[in-house]
C-alpha cells in the first residue's frame, strides 16, 4: 500500500473515501482490486476502511461508531450524530439495539425514515446540545440519553440516563432535554427513565438489576452501598433492607486469555464465595442476578427468586436496616470520596 494512503487512512479514523484514494495516486483499477480481493471493506457508497481495521473492532462499539462515521462522510446538509452512534462517539455504555441503524438528526418538524442503514430523524436541539468528537458533530449525553430513551423504551432508557449522569451529566440536563418533547413519539419513556436514572450503577448490568428489583416490587433499591467485613469493605451493586442483589458478569470468572479479567479463574471465583459469606455474617441475605435473568422466561424467575430472599432477610432481621450497618455504612461512604471501581 502506498503510505500516503495508509497514512490518510490513519489520519481520518480508518476510513477513505474514493475520491481522497484517487488523489493519492490509486487508480481506478487498484481501489476496485483492493475491493475484490477483501482487503478493504465497503461502508458506504466510495468510503472504506481497511479489512485488518475492521476485524479488529467489536461488534457492539467499533464497528457501529466506525459506520457512524462513514455516514457522517458521505452525509450533506446540517446532521448530527443522535441516539445510538451519538452514545458510542461519547463512549456511553448502553444496551446494543436490535436493529444497528446509524442514527442522524438535524432540525425540523419532528419525524423519522431508514435508509440504506441510517436512520434519519428530524428534531428540535438547542445549538449548546452539540459536541464535537473527532471533528464530528454529536448531540450531548443528556440529550442523547433522553434520544435513546424515547427510541428503545425504559429499559434502554435507564441504562442511559444512569450513563449520562456517570458520566457527568446532571438530572436537571436530562430533565430539561426532554421538556421540548411534550407531544414527541416516546417521550412517557424518556420522563420515567430520568425518573429512575441512579449513577450509583457502575455498568449496564447494575441498571438492569435496578429495574429487575423495581419491578419485583420489594423496595426502594440502593446502589453502592458499603459493608465493613472481616475480609475488608465490601461495597455491594443494590440493597434493600437486609437484603443485597449482587448483578454479575461473566468476565470476571473468564480468563485474560479468552477476554476476560481473571487472572486465575479458580482464585476469582473461590474469592467471591468468600466475599459473599463475609456479606452475610454481617447480617445480610446474598441474592446474585445474571444477565439472562432480564430476558424472556428467566425474567420472571429472577423475580420470584428476589422476592423470596427479600421475605426471607425481613423475617431475619427485619424490615429496615439495621442502625449499626447503616451508620456504618455512612463513615465508609464519608472516608471514599470515589465508589469502588466496577
């Protein structure tokens, strides 16, 4: 390859567009070679990016916000990155849509199509709602959050707005991005995700198993909530009462070799059965979710499950939690200025 268009590749993000091929000295035959043979890979109409480049980026973020920016190239007039492609530009974790559109806004009278891939939505934001992110211009983390919510639903919705405020984004900006909104398709679930948004939930799966316990209907869940044991201080993802839901994943029980962070999967895990006895010698019932036990049939079972163990730690220990653990509670929240990392 000729390096001045690897290093015109390299300059724009892993993207060139033809026309930029052409200057550089490809010719015609040469970008249709480059094309056949799968060394580079088609984004849009005369834009690509090179195959190595596009095999190394995931599925979920890589490749969605590379798309996004292909878009963005081959796009005229006023648009803006929104929605989804605006929450992977920001580095927001949400849920991964079902549907991988590329979402555009600009401004006019609210309404929506899909095209070849992207989705356009023509919206109302004030000029202070854009940012720039690698010279592309993005709605900001309230509004795209409020975006998301309306777009996808509550579920989406909380994991967004809890990005949103994680991120720095304050209630009053969520509140105030969707007050424009009042007759907008989906803005009820815009209203009630920044309702329910906590940024004590560190990750996608803490928002969802914040939701798994609103809906059980056990009680009022609090995220992040700190316990002294023997072993040193614990910091559990959700309490209510006596009753702490730990949300996990599997890449802490997963080698560095297949992706994962543990350094010895047997260690990682025999370490957590020892964290969660230390738990429950405080005075404490231990439940754990999963990421299956949001969806479909298994939902369901996680609530009956949750429900259980909250009955069970009321007759234990009572309804409220205990002074001595909430008192507790409050002087390691005074001593750690900053939550535990996730």
């Amino acid at each position: 390859m000729d390096p001045r268009v690897t290093a015109a590749i390299a300059a724009n993000d892993g993207l060139i567009t033809r026309a930029r091929a052409l200057d550089l000295g490809l010719s015609p035959g040469e970008v249709r070679r480059l094309l056949r043979h799968h060394e580079w890979v088609p984004l849009r109409r005369g834009i690509y990016t090179p195959a190595e480049t596009w095999a190394e980026l995931d599925e979920h973020v890589g490749r969605p916000l590379l798309l996004a920016r292909a878009a963005v190239l081959a796009m005229r007039r006023g648009w803006v990155l929104s929605h989804d492609s605006a929450a992977h530009a920001l580095g927001m974790p949400i849920l991964a849509a079902r549907d991988g559109f590329v979402h555009m806004t600009r401004p006019g009278w609210t309404n929506a199509w899909t095209e070849n891939g992207v989705k356009h939505h023509l919206a109302r934001y004030a000029d202070q709602q854009v940012l720039r992110v690698g010279g592309v211009p993005v709605l900001d983390r309230a509004r795209t959050a409020v975006d998301i919510a309306r777009e996808h639903g509550i579920l989406a919705g909380i994991v967004a707005c809890d990005s949103a405020l994680r991120a720095g984004a304050t209630r009053a900006e969520l509140e105030a991005a969707y007050v424009i909104m009042q007759c907008w398709p989906g803005v009820k679930a815009a209203r009630r995700s920044v309702a329910l948004a906590d940024p004590g939930a560190q990750t996608p799966h803490e928002s969802l198993g914040r939701h798994l316990v609103i809906e059980a209907g056990i009680g009022e869940p609090e995220t992040q909530f700190p316990v002294r044991t023997q072993r040193g201080i614990a910091w559990c993802d959700i309490r209510v009462g006596h009753h702490v839901i730990e949300t996990d994943g599997r890449l802490k029980y997963r080698s560095l070799e297949r992706g994962g962070v543990a350094h010895d999967v047997e260690e990682a895990v025999w370490e957590e059965k020892l964290r969660e006895r230390a738990v429950s010698d405080r005075g404490l019932v231990v439940s754990r979710v999963v990421w299956a036990d949001h969806w479909g049939p298994r939902r369901a079972d996680a609530v009956r499950r949750l429900r259980s163990a909250q009955a069970e730690a009321d007759a234990r220990f009572g309804r409220e939690l205990s002074p001595t653990l909430a008192a507790e509670a409050e002087r390691i929240r005074r001593e750690h200025s900053a939550r535990r990392p996730a």
